[in-house]
C-alpha cells in the first residue's frame, strides 16, 4: 500500500462544478502540499498545510492531522483547471523530502 | 527571479550513452532534489542533497549519480543510459525549515 494515495486516479467535471481530490497519508508528516501539474509542463505548488484550512481563489485545501486526510476543492471549475493534481507529504524528519501520491488527472469540460 | 533551471529540456539518448541534467536554483536554497516522474506512478525521488557537500540516495538510485557543485547546482548523471530511464525528471529545491517545495520544467529523456 503507498504512503500516500489519492481519489479519484481520474476526474471529469463539466464547467461550473464542484469538484473535490482526496488524499490519504499513512506516516508522520510535518507539512502536506498540493501540486499542480499541466500537460507538457512543470509542477506548480499550490499550498502547503500543516494544519487547518487554506484558500486561495478559486481553490480551497483543507487538512485533518487526526485522520490522516486532506482535501482540495476547486470551486467553480474551469477549463483552464485541467491539469494534474498531486499531493504530497513532507515526513517528520528533517530532510525536507516529499513522498508523493500517483496524481488525479482532472478534466473540465467547457 | 528565475526558481528553479532543468537543462536540456528534452533529450534522445541511445542505449549505453551517457549524459548529465543540470539544475540551478538562485533562491538560497539548502536542499535540492531530483525526482522521476513515470505514468501511473508518481514521482520518485532519485538523489536528495539536504545542504552543499552532502548527498543521499533516495528511492531509486541505481544507474544514477548527483553532484552538489555548490549551493546553486545540483546535477544528476547517467553514466550509461538504459531503456528504464526513460521518463520525465525533475529537479525541485526548498529551504528545509521553511519546506515550500520549487520545482524545475522537467527534463523529458527518451532512451532508444
């Protein structure tokens, strides 16, 4: 079983949803990230959580330490949306490395 | 600022060949990493260097070698390329106490 595992693998929404990516995490972690990534293109942080809730336009991240669990939810979804999302966790150790999960491939149609 | 420079950008390599991906970041990072990305399984991490003069493998180190010229560059080598190393990499860098991660564009190398 990966440390870190993501729902759905895919998603398609139609313009204008809801959508919400779920990720659960099995080790210690100091920090969680959520990552975006573009076809052909680079990898792109979104936020970083230790704790609570983070919003920053359209996209909103929340994170439960007891549970293990995170969300990112992308209100009003749009084409531009498209991409792939990644989470990935920092363990506890001092490191600064990141365990990743396998992505969620996400996309919105007009 | 510019973050995070992978070069080349893209590279055809034949099997046995060598070559080396280069990565700079100009924000004073300590930490510096790089990572493969293939379908369906995410990213994994090649080599990490926590701070200049050290480094340490990670998840799949087999067929690779990393030099931490300084703190600015990191690169990754691959001293005689195989048909498994085709994939996406990525060069990323943080500050290990402030752990905002800052990746490169990505390396895409194709092995024939």
């Amino acid at each position: 079983k990966n440390e870190v595992e993501q729902s759905p693998q895919n998603l398609t929404a139609q313009e204008g949803e809801f959508i919400t990516i779920n990720c659960s995490y099995s080790v210690g972690i100091s920090a969680l990230h959520w990552l975006q990534q573009h076809p052909g293109g680079g990898i792109v942080s979104l936020f970083m959580l230790s704790s609570g809730k983070k919003k920053h336009g359209r996209l909103i991240a929340t994170i439960n330490i007891q549970e293990k669990h995170s969300s990112l939810h992308i209100t009003a979804s749009h084409p531009r949306d498209s991409a792939v999302y990644i989470c990935a966790v920092r363990g506890s150790s001092n490191t600064g490395k990141l365990i990743f999960g396998q992505g969620t491939t996400l996309q919105v149609k007009p | 600022n510019a973050g995070v420079t992978q070069t080349p950008k893209f590279q055809v390599l034949k099997t046995g060949q060598s070559m080396t991906l280069q990565c700079a970041q100009d924000m004073n990072h300590n930490s510096m990493y790089w990572y493969r990305q293939d379908p369906g399984m995410g990213l994994r991490l090649i080599y990490y260097s926590a701070s200049e003069g050290t480094t340490d493998k990670g998840e799949v180190p087999n067929g690779y070698n990393v030099s931490r010229l300084n703190k600015r560059e990191f690169s990754l080598r691959l001293e005689s390329a195989a048909p498994s190393q085709t994939s996406v990499y990525f060069c990323a860098s943080s500050m290990v106490l402030l752990p905002e991660a800052f990746f490169g564009q990505g390396t895409r190398l194709t092995v024939v």
